[in-house]
C-alpha cells in the first residue's frame, strides 16, 4: 500500500480526495482539475477540501510524489494525432 492509500485509509477518505487535496496543498499556483462523470463523484471530489494532513502526512505525499515512477502514456493515440497532428 502506498502513502495515498495508507493516509486515505487513515483519514477514511478516497485515494482521490488525498491526491486532490494534495493538489490543493502545493500552493496557490497549482489548481486540481478532477473528472467526474457522476454528481456523487463531483460531491466526493469536493469533500477533498475538507481533508487536514499532519505536518508528517504532508511530508509522506510530498516524498512519494518525488519518489513515485510515473507508467504509461499520458495520451491516448488518437489524443496525441488531435495534439501533435
């Protein structure tokens, strides 16, 4: 289990709502932009805000952030023919 899903569990929130407000914890010059395809998923992405991370909690997320290995494409196929031509 990884540190978002371990203070997830810990806080009994979604992984989502820890990486969202995560997002938020970074500054003012980073903005989280969650899908949803669902208004339950639109009123669990907004709850993110509602999370409070530790100073420890906070410094967990930031070194798996640096740590973590990113796998697979950010784009689809086709997306990338729509971005790239």
């Amino acid at each position: 289990m990884h540190a978002i899903e371990k203070i997830a569990k810990n806080k009994g929130a979604t992984p989502a709502q820890v990486a969202i407000k995560w997002v938020l914890s970074v500054g003012d010059h980073v903005i989280p932009i969650p899908g949803a395809t669902t208004a339950d998923r639109v009123r669990e992405n907004m709850a993110a805000g509602l999370l409070e991370f530790t100073k420890d909690e906070l410094h967990e997320l930031n070194r798996f952030a640096e740590t973590a290995e990113v796998k697979g494409e950010r784009y689809g196929g086709g997306q990338i023919k729509l971005l790239w031509g």
